[in-house]
C-alpha cells in the first residue's frame, strides 16, 4: 500500500489524500452503493486506486467520510514492483520515485 495524506504537525490524526492497494491481502474493495453512478456498488477483486477526484466533495470542500471509499481498477502494466513505483510516482506526483529503494521481494511467504 502506498499513500499521500495531509496532518497538522504534532497531530497523530492523518487524512488520506489517494492510496495505491497493490495486491491486497484482503482481495478486494467494493465500492459504496452510494455515489458516482459509474464506480457505485463496484468490487475491484485485487489491486486498485483510491484516486483524489472520486473521493473529493467539491460542494463541501472535503474528502468523502469513510477513508477513501471509492476506487478504481489499477492498470495492467502495473504488475511489478517497480511499475508500482513508477505508477506511484506519476499519480502522486512525486518526481524520483524509483530513487527509492526496493525492500528485499521473495515470490513466497516464509
């Protein structure tokens, strides 16, 4: 999981901005019945994009309660480590991204 979130300093409380699921333990999200028609009621099965503009309330200048309810499917391409970074990088907005480091990666758990 990776994920931009906004806090005030010193605050513990933080607010989840956008978050990249990448092969979630869970298996899954199903987005709310309520919502935008396109994404409502949706299960994503595995790897997904909790995107800024969908959990965003323009008319109330606030995130969606519930955080980050809505999601959409990630790209095909997205199916390594590092074009999670690379994908990470471009949603995010975050330049360098690949300077960061790869953890050690076993195909198996122990």
């Amino acid at each position: 999981m990776l994920q931009v979130e906004v806090g005030v300093p010193g605050a513990r409380t933080r607010i989840p901005l956008s978050r990249i699921d990448w092969r979630p333990a869970n298996r899954g999200h199903k987005n709310p019945l309520r919502g935008p028609a396109a994404h409502a009621g949706r299960f994503l099965p595995d790897s997904h994009l909790h995107t800024f503009a969908l959990n965003w309330l323009p008319q109330a200048s606030a995130m969606r309660a519930g955080n980050l309810p809505f999601a959409v499917d990630l790209p095909a391409f997205v199916d390594t480590l590092d074009a999670l970074f690379d994908f990470a990088g471009f949603v995010f907005r975050i330049d360098h991204m690949t300077m960061i480091e790869m953890p050690p990666w076993l195909p198996r758990l122990l």
